[in-house]
C-alpha cells in the first residue's frame, strides 16, 4: 500500500515536470475537441497523432496506481477516480494556460480521461480475472487435478 502511494506521487511529480515546467513561454488555445486529429489528416503531421497517443498513455499509470490504491472497487469508486483525474488533467490546462506554457487545448483532457480510463479498467478486470483463476484452482476438480500435476513435476525433478 505504501509503495503504491510512493509510486502515484512519485507520477503525479512527472507529470506535472513533463506537463509544466518543462515547457517554453507561448501561449495557444485551442477548444475544438479532436482537432488534433482532422489537423493531423488535414496536414499529415503524424506527430500529432503520437502527441495524443502520449497524451493517453501519460494518464494510464494514474488510473492503475490510483484504482489498486482504493480498497473499495465498485462502479461509483471507478468513476470518481477517473472524475478526479480528469480534474487533475483540467487543472494542468488552467496553469498552463495561467501561466503561458504551451498549448492549453480541450484534446489533451480528452486523451488523458482515456488514459485513465484504461488505467482504472485494466485494473478491475486484473482483479477479475485474478479473482476467477483463484476461485478456479481451489474447485475441488481442478484444485485435484493441480495437485497430481505438481506431485508429477515434484517426483521428476526430486
């Protein structure tokens, strides 16, 4: 539990570096969602497209971290941790914007509430699935059938 915060705060540090204080003094805005990419086919620019694949892949660790972190692992918990990250997302455009750095645009909170959403969800259904194949290997059929495998392997390496 600790190293999991250590490690959310240790993200929200390089976040917030890559995102503020490793930007120039210039100032755009742009509200139009998705622009970057009718800007991206429109000029072929394909560093637009990786700018908001990084910006979707900055936010996963956020949402895994974030949702191992939370005992509580429903829909409503789900929701307001990507809620929350989203505002984290939405509060790093205002200082951008506040302060001049870069290009404050409504494409990066989108990409990033993805990102986190993938986060948060591949979270769940790691729990899921990890849950499943526990319940599964203490049925007492397989759990049978998993003790004669290890009994074999054990007798052929002993």
């Amino acid at each position: 539990k600790v190293i999991n915060i250590l490690f959310f705060i240790l993200w929200l540090i390089c976040v917030v570096h890559m995102t503020l204080f490793s930007r120039k003094s210039k100032m755009e805005i742009n509200l139009i969602p998705f622009h970057f990419i009718t800007d991206a086919i429109k000029t072929g620019n394909e560093e637009l497209f990786r700018t908001g694949w990084m910006n979707i892949i900055l936010f996963v660790p956020g949402g895994m971290l974030l949702s191992y972190g939370i005992n509580k692992a429903n829909a409503l918990s789900n929701i307001l941790q990507i809620i929350l990250l989203s505002l984290f997302s939405i509060l790093i455009e205002v200082l951008q914007w506040y302060y001049q750095l870069g290009v404050v645009e409504i494409d990066d909170v989108i990409c990033n509430s993805i990102g986190t959403t993938i986060g948060v969800v591949s979270i769940v259904w790691a729990e899921k699935i990890i849950l499943s194949l526990t319940l599964l290997l203490h049925h007492p059929y397989y759990h049978s059938i998993y003790s004669q495998i290890n009994n074999i392997l054990l007798s052929y390496y002993s």
